[in-house]
C-alpha cells in the first residue's frame, strides 16, 4: 500500500502548490497571535543589546549625527517591510527569504538569499552571547560588590564556556516550540523597555540638573544625515543603523505557526519596526546630551567604551540602580539569544524540506511541533563561530558587528528585489500595487544595495572595524568573503548531492499571477 504523504514531504501540499510548490511543514500552527509575534520580533532585535553594542561604533562614525543616521536606517528597514508584507501575504512560508526568491528568481538566487539569512543570524546568535556573557559577570560584580568578578571576562575559557551555557539553554527554549518562546518573552522583552526608558529619562535629568558628563543641548540639525562628513562615514553608519533594526523578520518566518497567516506576521513586522524606531530615537539623544562625543572617560567618542556603552554609562546615569541597566542587558541578551533561533531554525527547516539542504533538517519535533533538528545545528554553528572570533578578533563584538550589517544588506536586498520582480505583471493594477509591490521595495532594495558594496570594499582596509587584519587585509572584509564563498561552495556541493531543488522540481519560480491559478 502506497503511504499517504508527511507534513515534512514536499508531497503535502497546500491549495497552490500544484503551480508554486509551497507546502507546509508540520509545524504548530495558529499558537501565535499579533501581541506575541510583536514581542518576539522586538525580542529578537533587542534593543537594549544593539544599543550597547552601537551607539559607540555609530557616533564614532557619524558623530552627533547619529539620530539621522538612525533614521536613514530606518527608512529602507520600513520600505523593505512593506515588500516582506507583500510576499508573505501572497505565500506564508517559514522559508521567507529562501522561498520567496527562490519563486522570484529560481533556485540559485534563492539558495544564496536563505544562505544569507542563515549566516546573518548564526553570526548574530554569537555575538548575542557575547555580549550576555559580558554582563552576567558585570551584574555579578555590581550585586557582590567586587569589581574583580568582571574581569573574568576576559579569561577566553571562562567567556567560551560561559557562552556555550546560554547558548544551551536558549536551544532548549528554542526546541520546546512557540509556546514556550512566546511564555518566556514577554516578561524580558517588558524589563528592557522599561529600564531604557528609565535610563533615557535620567539622562536628561542629568543634563537638566548639570550633572551630565559632557552635556549637549538638544539640536535639531542632529537629525540631519546629511551632514555627515564622508559617503564612507556615512555608509558606515548607515550598515550600523541597519543592524540595530535587523531582527523584524522573525515575525514572517513563524508565518506558518501564526493565527492568520497572510495578514498577522506582516503587521507584526511594520509594527515591530516604527516601536523600536521610536524606542532608539529616545535613547539616542538622550545619550548624546549626557555623554557627548568626545574622547573622554564617558564620552561616545572613548574606544574603551564604543563596544559596550551602556556598561560604562550605567553608573553615572542610573546610580543606585545602575544594575537594573546591566540585568536588562543581560535579559536583552538572553531573550533575543532564544527568539533569534527561530529564524535560522525555520529557514534551514524549509530548505531542507524543499531539498535546498539535507532532509534530516526538515525533521519536526513530535513532541513541541518545532524544527529540533535544525534548532541544534543553529546553536552548534554559532557557539563554534563565536569560539573563533573570539581567539582571533581583539575586539570580537565590533567585527561581527560590522560583518553582520553586510550580511542582512545582502539578503534583505535580494528579498526586496524579489518582491519587485514577483510581482512585476500585476506592478500597474493599482496605486497601492505600483508602491506596497514595486516602489517601496525598489527603493529599499537599491539603497541595501548600494550600502553593501560600499562597506564591502571599505572594509578591505586593515584600520576598519576593531584593526584585527590577516596580511593587512581588513578582519571584517575577509570574514564577509569567506561566508559568501562558503555558501556558494555548499550550494554547488547540494546542487551535486541532491539536484531536484535546483531543476526547480520542488519549488518552483513564477510570478504573483502565477499562484492564482
């Protein structure tokens, strides 16, 4: 007897697939409504996190500009959510990027969009760890009163294997589903917000009273990009800006584990966006008005601070409560550590299923309806990444950095543009078309672009990023290369090993027109 087809099996189809391909995977669907897939997706952005890890980079680039530089920063992120919309509502499927440009452009494209999204997120995952493991030991020094708890840091052992613990038990989370994420996130993703709108309304305090450390009266004009001294600068700070917004397509790839498929992920994603926007305006001006962006002991402009602001901020703006600043980054870490597993995990969950990957990746937990298979391999990857940076970068958190802002232009990109050619026979059906469909994606699409290949030829020199160099080649520039390489390498080695994918055998390329037949 012939056996009928698994969730798993590119054989279960949805009403389209005869002419698409996409099919569902087994995943639980319906368990997250519009609130949850906004926590999550600000979970995985962080705020509290990218800001640390920010704000000394970008003012260091930018200077005082940094709130327009945030803006810029936010507008493709906007124009690239409106396209991520449109896709989504016309094919909900956990392989977002992957998927989608695989039916804009074929296999090749899309395989390199997926590989894109999935190297994105592992250097991410890593230095999400990083950082927690940085301010587990400073909330402890700060709770036992010994400073000397926060040195142990810097022992590479003790900060490897501190951050194979987190990793450990944000892949746990991660494996025990949505409903078990979604319980966990919404009481660390509260905490953060409240304690930097906590620390941006002392800051001003501190200005008001005198007591700031190098106070800058507010000034519109910061909010003006273009006073930015150098395209590079600008570009530079740009690629920042990108990555502190990076993380809002989370909500797209739990699609199909999402009440409402077609309608609640892009919601949750514009809306996860303009929150976090507004959040980062805040904190940033507040910072610049205390702080300034000078060379000094607290000042943006001090390197010995620029990796980990809000470390050295705490105490002269907070006081008392300068360990609450310390345990929402921490919690920040933590959570986002957990959330970010969902969208390498269900990326590589659809490759596989679709045969981009081997199929044991498209193995679902029986037991929490999850991708375990692909969970695992996501934390396996990044702490094995974060172990080597952190042995050959002298300032590990600003190279992945950079090289993370690179990667998310690239895919983010490809996406946009797939979004544009989708849908280019229905682009003139209608105003909202002509924008939602073509323009806005167009626009976003090119500026990632364009932002791309100027940080990329940038980062060639040996002074970008933390100065890490290997032959008087830029750390951040090689790194870039080297996962770009690596995934067309693999995607030749797939294309060898299992053909079908790339014949167009299981997901196959069309247009919008096509999947309303």
């Amino acid at each position: 007897m012939a056996s009928s087809p698994t969730p798993s099996s590119p054989a279960a189809t949805m009403p389209a697939a005869t002419v698409t391909g996409i099919s569902p995977k087994g995943l639980s669907a319906g368990s997250i409504g519009l609130l949850g897939a906004t926590v999550i997706g600000i979970s995985c952005i962080a705020p509290a996190y990218t800001l640390t890890a920010s704000l000394g980079p970008t003012a260091a680039a930018v200077g005082t500009q940094m709130p327009g530089i945030f803006l810029v920063g936010f507008l493709p992120m906007l124009l690239v959510a409106l396209g991520y919309r449109e896709l989504n509502n016309a094919m909900p499927d956990s392989g977002t990027s992957f998927t989608w440009a695989t039916r804009a452009f074929g296999p090749w494209l899309g395989w390199l969009g997926g590989w894109g999204l999935i190297v994105a997120t592992v250097v991410v995952l890593s230095n999400l760890a990083g950082v927690a493991v940085d301010f587990l030991y400073l909330a402890l020094a700060q709770l036992f009163g010994n400073p000397g708890i926060a040195d142990l840091t810097n022992t590479l052992w003790i900060n490897i294997g501190t951050c194979l613990v987190f990793m450990v038990a944000a892949c746990y989370v991660s494996y025990r589903g949505m409903e078990t994420t979604k319980a966990v996130q919404y009481v660390l993703v509260a905490f953060q917000l409240i304690v930097l709108v906590w620390f941006s309304i002392s800051a001003v305090v501190h200005v008001t009273n005198g007591s700031a450390f190098d106070a800058l009266p507010f000034d519109a004009s910061w909010f003006n990009p273009f006073a930015v001294p150098s395209f590079s600068a600008f570009a530079a700070g740009v690629s920042l800006s990108i990555f502190i917004f990076w993380g809002w397509d989370v909500t797209l790839t739990m699609n199909e584990e999402t009440k409402n498929p077609e309608t609640t992920p892009g919601r949750a994603a514009t809306l996860t966006v303009v929150i976090i926007f507004l959040l980062y305006i805040l904190v940033a001006v507040a910072t610049l008005m205390f702080s300034g962006i000078g060379t000094g002991e607290f000042g943006l402009g001090n390197e010995d601070i620029s990796g980990n602001v809000f470390a050295a901020l705490a105490g002269p703006v907070m006081g008392p409560f300068a360990i609450l600043l310390s345990l929402a980054v921490l919690s920040s870490s933590a959570a986002s550590l957990q959330s970010t597993f969902v969208g390498p995990a269900r990326t590589m969950l659809a490759m596989g299923h679709y045969g981009a990957f081997p199929r044991r990746f498209a193995r679902i937990s029986p037991t929490f309806k999850s991708p375990g298979f692909a969970t695992i391999i996501a934390a396996v990857v990044a702490w094995g990444f974060y172990a080597v940076m952190r042995a050959l970068s002298t300032d590990v958190l600003t190279d992945t950095i950079l090289t993370l802002g690179m990667m998310i232009c690239f895919y983010y990109g490809v996406t946009a543009l797939a979004c544009v050619w989708y849908f280019r026979k229905e682009a003139l059906s209608s105003a909202r078309s002509f924008f939602l469909k073509f323009l806005a994606p167009l626009v976003g699409g090119v500026i990632l672009a364009v932002i791309f290949v100027t940080t990329l030829i940038d980062s060639m020199n040996p002074e970008y990023g933390s100065g890490s160099n290997i032959g008087g080649v830029g750390l951040v520039f090689l790194l870039a290369v080297f996962l770009l390489v690596a995934g067309i390498v693999l995607m030749f080695v797939m294309r060898a090993v299992n053909p079908a994918f790339f014949r167009g055998k299981t997901l196959r390329r069309g247009t919008s027109l096509d999947a309303q037949r």
